[in-house]
C-alpha cells in the first residue's frame, strides 16, 4: 500500500521559510493521515480522502484558497479516476463548493460524468452540496492588486490499496486571473489518469500539460512495458520543446512511487508506513 500526494509549484525565491515549513507539516501529516485511512478504505475512496484534506487548506491552491478569475469569481476543477473500472469523472468551473472532488466522487455513478460550469454547479447542488465560499482574504488582497498568487498550485493523490487497486485525484483552484471558462488539465486526461497499471496526477501548467498530454502519456507508456523512470524522462523529454511546465506524482501496480517536475519546485509528500519522502 502506497499513498503520494502534490500541493502544487511554489517559487522559492518568494516563499519564505516559515510558510515552506508550514507547506512541508501539512503535506507530511495529510500524507501520514491519507495512508492510515488507507488500511481500511479502497484507493478510490482514498485519494478523495487525501484530496479533500488538500482541498480543506487554505496554504494549497484547492477548494478553500483557490484563486480568483479575471472577473472576480472563483471556479474550481476537480477529476477522479479508477483504475479498476477505468472510469473518470470531474467537474470543470464549479463555484462555491467546498469540496469539488467530493462532487467528483457522486458523478462516479452517472453516465454523464465530467460536467461544467452552472452544469456542475446546480448538479452539487441537487446532491446536497451547500453553497460554501472558498474565498480568503488573501486571495482576493492578490485580486484586487492584480498580483499572481506564489506557494499555491493544483493539488493531488496517487493511491494503491492492500488489493493492488490503483487511483488518482486532482482539484484546483485555477492559475487566478483566467479568462472565464478556460478549462484546466486537472479534470482532463492529461492532468489526472490511472489504470490498472499506473496512476498519475499532474500540476503546473495546464496548457503544457495538455498539450503534452502528460499523464495518459506516462500511464501508457508504463502499460507498454516502460519503467515509471522511462516513461517520465520520455514524458517530460517531450516538454522540453516549448518549456512546457509540468510537475507529475505516480504510483505502479508494483508499488514503485516515482515524481518529477520540469522546474522548481514541486510541493510532494509520499509515505508507505514507516517512510517518508517529500520536497525539501
């Protein structure tokens, strides 16, 4: 059994010490947190555990603290995938929830299941998820100062359970200042993907992920007979081109644990029982 989790990018030269040490306590805890839960939950119910965790934090950029678009509306995006039964479901541009992969999860047992915008939204709704502002006060001081946010980004988890089941989460609270109705990779294929060979779930960029097409990418490659270090060093080769600006966590059938980012400096925590391993 495996657990890995990602915060998102931060800068290190606009990070200081105090919020890097507060970043790295809470991805060790929820990282700690996520695996005990495991023992006695599937992977799919895990990594909506640990998502929701990330989500509840206002240091990640996810559910409470995402960030604020051009128009001054926040728009979350959240995806689930198992690997068993192959199916993805998410939300793309939903509002005020406090938890969009947990809106994600429910979709599981729908046809229709990636929906967008008021979509999204009034289906939270018809299920019982109450309106809920994730707005702080920093978010919208960056707003209103027109500044782009630093030590936040998407966040995510990679789980494998007692059974060998793989799955993976991703939510987001955006890059902040969008132009409304852009769609990020975190409920796409290229953000979040998992079969039941490989799982992967992606932040940085998401016009780079897309465009790399990152996570199906890894998950295939790994599926053809690639090791997770071949198919992330093919991967992220592949972004070299255009700079393309990508973090990735996974997890194999195996139990291999495997994370990389294409510039500094990726905010991750995986931890198996008894180690840990995580951005310092």
């Amino acid at each position: 059994m495996k657990v890995i989790i990602h915060g998102g990018f931060f800068s290190e030269s606009n990070t200081d010490a105090a919020t890097k040490k507060a970043k790295q306590d809470a991805m060790c805890f929820i990282a700690r947190e996520s695996f005990e839960y495991l023992q006695s939950h599937t992977a799919v119910e895990t990594v909506v555990y640990a998502t929701s965790l990330l989500e509840d934090n206002p240091l990640f950029n996810a559910g409470i603290g995402s960030q604020i678009q051009a128009d001054g509306v926040i728009r979350m995006s959240a995806a689930l995938m198992d690997g068993v039964s192959k199916k993805m479901s998410g939300v793309i541009n939903i509002e005020a929830v406090k938890n969009p992969i947990q809106v994600a999860l429910v979709l599981q047992q729908e046809d229709d299941r990636i929906l967008g915008g008021s979509g999204a939204t009034n289906y939270a709704r018809k299920n019982g998820f109450e309106s809920f502002s994730t707005e702080i006060p920093q978010r919208r001081t960056e707003f209103e100062a027109k500044l782009k946010a630093t030590g936040t980004g998407t966040v995510g988890c990679v789980a494998l359970d007692r059974e060998g089941r793989l799955a993976a989460a991703t939510s987001t609270g955006g890059k902040g200042f969008e132009i409304p109705g852009r769609i990020s990779d975190s409920a796409t294929v290229a953000g979040n993907y998992v079969n039941e060979f490989c799982g992967v779930s992606l932040t940085g960029v998401g016009e780079d992920i897309v465009s790399g097409a990152v996570a199906a990418k890894i998950v295939t490659r790994v599926t053809d007979g690639m090791t997770l270090a071949q198919a992330f060093e093919k991967t992220f080769d592949e972004l070299k081109p255009f700079d393309g600006f990508a973090g990735a966590i996974a997890i194999d059938k195996n139990g291999q644990v495997f994370h990389q980012d294409s510039h500094p400096k990726m905010v991750y925590a995986a931890y198996d029982g008894s180690h840990f391993d995580f951005f310092d």
